[in-house]
C-alpha cells in the first residue's frame, strides 16, 4: 500500500458542513480538503459565526464575480470565540511563489513564527495530508483559552505545477523534508506533531512541482542547508509528541 495513501473517509466524522452549490475548485486541490476538514472539526454551527477575512474562491457569495487572477492568495477564515478572543485559519497555497513567481523565496516565510512573536495564545502547523492532526488542532485552537491561529499548507496543482494525483503525497513530502514541520505553541511550550528522525532530501519535494523548475543547484543547496538548520532549532526548543515519522 502506498504510504502516502489517506485511507480515512469511515474514521472522519460524517457531517458534511462544506458543500457549495458549484464546483469551487481545480482537480486535486488541497485548499479545498483543507477547508473541508477545517468545517468537519467545528460543524455548522461555528461555521456559520465566522467570515472569510481574504476569500477562498467561490465558496463564498461574495466571491461571485471574482477576477479569475484574484483566485491564487492564501485565504483567512476568522472565528469569534469567547470575550472577543478570535480563532484565525490561513489556508496556504503559497500564492506569491506559485502561479506569480519563481519559488525562490517561499522557504522565508514563517507566519507561525510571527503570531508566536506577536503573543498569540494558541499556534500551530496543518496539513490536509494529515487529516486527523489537522481536525484535532483546530477543534484544540478554538477550545484554547486567548486567540488562536492555525496555518495551513494548502497544496496547489495549478500554482505549483504538479500532477492532480499527487496532491496529498506533495503535501506529506513537505513534512518529510521538514520544509513544512507539524507543530503547535500552547501555555509557552512547543510541541512537535510529527517528529521526522531521518529527513527526506528538500529535492524529493522540490523535483515534482514546475514552480521551481528555475532553481539552480546552488540554490538547492542554500535551501537545504536553510531547511536543516531551521528544523534542528526547533526540534532542540520542543518537546516531543506520540507521532513519529522516520
């Protein structure tokens, strides 16, 4: 069996709360099971109290009309929760290095980071490869005590210029590579999701995907060099979680 496989549909929970009247969304797209299993883990009740801060495509009615251009940006859905505190989801699909760039400068940015920085109470990594971390996180960040955020790796086919088929294993790889590690900041403490004991080389990710096709093997090295030294400073500042990845 493939590994990179997701075989969940009986272990997730029923409800179907994201269900558009139109299809919403290109072949394979990863933004669109990642907003599917972010309305799975609240409900239709909490979902109807939030509002989409930056769209994600059509799903919204106020999407309608929408420049097709306009299509390719991260999208942030908000929450309220108690005493004006605020649950905010970025769904990432790496736009300004996707369909509008080259991909040289995506391993930059650290949103997570910022909102750590900022004082945010509840912090955390997703991914839609990971369905179960993904639910159980955001179910943990809108229960948090303070605001809380969450930030997505939403796989793009079109942006990133990979096979439709391959939308969950692009995804994974990111977390193999510890391009993208799963982890979550709560209570001042820092706790690795999914610990990877013997990483993927950065070029098992970055080979698949056209948006990098401009890459040179210096810049290679430069990011994997940049990859290994972030995630060794922060695997050396968590504790570690139950999950292991070798």
């Amino acid at each position: 069996m493939d590994r990179y496989a997701v075989f969940v549909p009986r272990l997730l929970p029923r409800e179907e709360c994201f269900l558009p009247d139109a299809p919403v969304s290109c072949k394979g797209c990863g933004e669109a099971l990642a907003v599917r299993l972010v309305y799975k883990a609240l409900g239709d009740g909490l979902i109807r109290k939030g509002s989409w801060k930056v769209p994600w495509k059509q799903s919204v009615p106020e999407l309608k009309g929408q420049d097709p251009g306009e299509r390719f940006s991260p999208s942030l859905l908000r929450l309220p929760k108690a005493d004006k505190q605020v649950l905010s989801i970025c769904f990432d699909n790496e736009a300004c290095t996707g369909a509008e760039g080259t991909g040289k400068e995506f391993w930059k940015k650290n949103m997570p980071a910022v909102a750590v920085a900022e004082g945010v109470a509840y912090v955390a990594t997703a991914s839609p490869g990971y369905p179960f971390d993904l639910i159980e996180k955001v179910k943990r960040a809108y229960a948090a005590p303070g605001d809380a955020y969450i930030h997505i790796l939403c796989p793009c086919p079109v942006g990133w210029a990979f096979d439709a088929s391959m939308a969950v294993t692009i995804g994974r790889l990111a977390i193999d590579t510890c391009i993208f590690p799963l982890y979550e900041v709560a209570q001042d403490t820092c706790l690795m999701s999914v610990s990877v004991a013997k990483p993927r080389p950065v070029k098992d990710y970055i080979k698949f995907q056209g948006r990098f096709k401009n890459l040179t093997d210096t810049d290679m090295e430069e990011l994997q060099k940049m990859v290994t030294i972030a995630y060794a400073r922060l695997s050396s500042s968590t504790q570690q979680g139950e999950k292991k990845h070798g």
